[in-house]
C-alpha cells in the first residue's frame, strides 16, 4: 500500500509522488519508485514531498548546499571532511546522519590550479567551507566554484599556531606568526573571519588560480600521494629533509610502475543510453547511470517518462539475463535404485546440463531421495518442470520444481520466514 502526504511512513514504504513534485528530504527513488528512508510524517509544501520527523525535519545535506565542515582524512587525491553545519537550513547545526556525515573533495575540485595531491593544499583538522556536488552513492563537494568556498581556518602543522594570509613568498600564501613554517592552502575569502565575510574580502589572487608552480615548489609538492608522504611537509617531525623508510620507498616505487588499479568496466547508463564507465562488474537489471542521470535522480529533476522508459529497460535486461543464465531444479521423490546417469539421461533431452548431483548421506553413502539439476538455459528448465512434475521414473512419480536458489536470497528468505 502506497503513502501521500498526511500518512506516517517508516523506511522502505512506497510513495505516491505526484507528477511535478521534487523529493525532499527522507524520500528516494529507486527503480519500483519512490520510497521512504525515514520514520516520520509524510508532508509536501511548494511543490516538495518529504518526510518530518517528530519535532524537526531529517539535517540531511543535498546538492547544491554550503556545508561547514573539518577535514577528517587526507588520502591521495581526496580530502575527506567532517561536516559540522548545513548553512542557510533551519536546524543545520544539528548532528547529521552517520551515512551522510562525511563528504569528499578531490584535487580537481580544490581550485582552479594543479594541485598534486589533497595534503598539498590542505590539511587535517582545516575547516572549510564546500558546496556538495553529489549526493548518491556517497556525499562529495567542491571548494572551485566560489571564492567564498575554500579554508576558512587553520593552525600551523609544527607548532599549532593559528596561521594567517600571506603573500610573501612565491607559490605560497599562508604563514605561521610564531616559527617559520609557510604553505599554501585553498583560501575562502572568509579565511581569517570566520563564517561571515566581511564585504569587499578576496583572497582570490592568494590562491593564484591557473598559475604554474615554481621549480622550488615543485620539489615539495606531493606528487607520488602516499601516506603520510602526500609531501614531505605533511610530516613535521621529521622535517623536509629525511631517510623514508624502506617499506614506503617500496610501495612509491610500486605505484611509479602501474601498481594495481581499479579495473574500469564499460557500460551503457540505463536512463539515457549514453556510454559510461563504473568501477565494479555491472549487474543485468540493476541501475546504471552516468553521472548527469544521476544528479537528475537526486535533485528530483528526472521526469515520469525517463523514470517509466529506465524501468522498462532494466526488465528487459533482467528478463534476458535470466534466460541465459540458467536455472537449478529440485528433484524430490527419488527411487533409491536411480542414479546420477539415469537422471541425466532423462532430462538432457529438454536441454544442456551444467550439473547433475543426487544428495548423499554423510555417513552411509547412499541416497537421500532427492537431487539439483541445473540446466544452461531458462525455458528449456521450465520446460522438463511442465513435463516431468509427476513423471514416473524407477518405479516413483518424482517432483520436478524450480530450487529456491534459483530465483536468488529474496525467494529463500521468504521461504525461511514461512517456516
């Protein structure tokens, strides 16, 4: 039974969307349609349908929100970041969901410059301020698009100083007050001011976008990304200057010569047709979308008829793949005397076997009355179960079915919970 607004709804109801709607917070599409990730009350106001939660709404960030957040982690190309507080939202500063808790920023939405690696502009425990890019699979944000996004503060690696601007020094553009330690950071306009921003503040030239790095840079600059090497000034205690050790000098190396990559998979995204790449074996039936469907989906922006002609493709899709993809049979009421070859001799006749096994007692050996057969082909197994249920073989009229494996663990979950 479908929700509208006014019902309460807990996660994984169906909801009936109106045509023109956008989805709002705690409710999702998905390929049966639109559905509820939250417990709560099920209301829609200017053309939006979202789901209430007692006493507020769910603090979920979306597209196109400014989040203040902490960087949390730096890794090879991304920074990830804690986020803290949701501006312009009422009730922003609330604690967020865990899966909506942290988003990432790779250096090619720092700024609008080469940056090699995420510890090469900023640095843990930074706080900035992004704008979120994605929201499905996972949250990620960019610091490019503004001048007022980018590090709002940060201390000094070494001595834990706040640092300040500064332009100084070639290439970089913070510094420390107290020791002599200097480096460049993706400034906001805000850097230094805190949340509000002061008319008239740009930093904008600070960040020297477009401009190359000078040869001294160069040297410091983390271009082989591996912790915690993402630049030798990453690691204070030990200074620019220092033995790596052998482990890490072995794993620079492996990764200067290929290492091992993610294997990209070509496909096809399943809403537009468009050609796509993903880093997993694609699944026949299940949504694949490039990244523009993807947005569309998540801003509520895709319409019925996208949604309708997407659906239609990923049953086709599943209907082939499980033609093809065979089919296992149980065979119950066995006579003890048959054997694996009488049983494949019987059924190859309705099509090619993968596998013939007749289950066997641990202890004795002998025959527990019943077996799997698995046959290529999907029809030609329906096919020997329209015929055979009832046949009568050795003596015995055996039952032919579908196994529940065949249909996958949805069927034998429902099996087990009517048991």
């Amino acid at each position: 039974m479908s929700a509208s607004a006014g019902d309460f709804v807990t996660p994984g109801t169906s909801v009936v969307v109106d045509d023109g709607l956008i989805l709002g917070d705690g409710v999702i599409s998905t390929e049966s349609g639109a559905l509820a990730s939250l417990s709560g009350k099920l209301v829609q106001e200017n053309g939006i349908i979202s789901i209430q939660i007692s006493g507020s709404t769910a603090n979920l960030p979306k597209i196109g929100d400014v989040v203040i957040g902490q960087v949390n982690r730096l890794n090879a190309k991304t920074a990830e970041i804690r986020i803290l507080h949701i501006e312009d939202k009422e009730g922003g500063h609330r604690t967020i969901p865990a899966l909506k808790l942290f988003a990432d920023i790779y250096v090619t939405d720092f700024v609008d410059r080469y940056i090699p690696s995420a510890g090469d502009a900023m640095r843990s425990r930074d706080i900035v301020r992004a704008k979120i890019t994605q929201f499905e699979p996972m949250l990620k944000a960019s610091t490019r698009e503004d001048p007022e996004l980018g590090v709002l503060y940060a201390i000094c690696p070494p001595c834990g100083e706040i640092l300040e601007k500064s332009d100084l020094l070639p290439d970089f553009n913070v510094s420390c007050p107290r020791c002599d330690y200097s480096g460049y950071r993706v400034l906001s306009s805000g850097f230094g001011h805190g949340y509000s921003i002061p008319e008239g503040s740009d930093v904008t030239s600070l960040n020297r976008p477009g401009e190359r790095w000078s040869s001294e840079a160069e040297k410091i600059l983390g271009h082989d990304g591996v912790r915690p090497y993402l630049s030798p000034l990453a690691d204070f205690r030990r200074g620019i200057n220092h033995e790596i050790p052998a482990s890490v000098s072995k794993m620079r190396d492996n990764n200067r010569s290929g290492g091992q990559r993610r294997e990209m998979h070509k496909t096809t995204c399943t809403m537009c047709s468009s050609a796509t790449q993903v880093p997993f074996k694609p699944t026949p039936g299940k949504p694949i979308r490039c990244r523009d469907c993807m947005n569309k989906v998540n801003d509520g922006t895709a319409t019925k008829e996208e949604l309708s002609a997407e659906r239609e493709v990923l049953k086709s899709a599943r209907a082939k793949s499980a033609e093809y993809s065979g089919v296992k049979l149980f065979v119950g009421s066995i006579s003890w005397d048959a054997n694996e070859d009488d049983l494949r001799k019987l059924f190859s006749t309705y099509g090619e076997l993968k596998e013939v096994h007749i289950a066997k007692d641990r202890e004795t050996g002998k025959s527990r009355g019943f077996a799997f057969i698995k046959f290529s082909n999907l029809k030609e197994g329906q096919k020997a179960v329209k015929e055979l249920n009832g046949f009568e073989f050795h003596g015995r009229k055996i039952s032919v079915q579908e196994s529940n494996e065949s249909r996958g663990s949805s069927n034998q979950n429902r099996s087990r919970r009517k048991k």
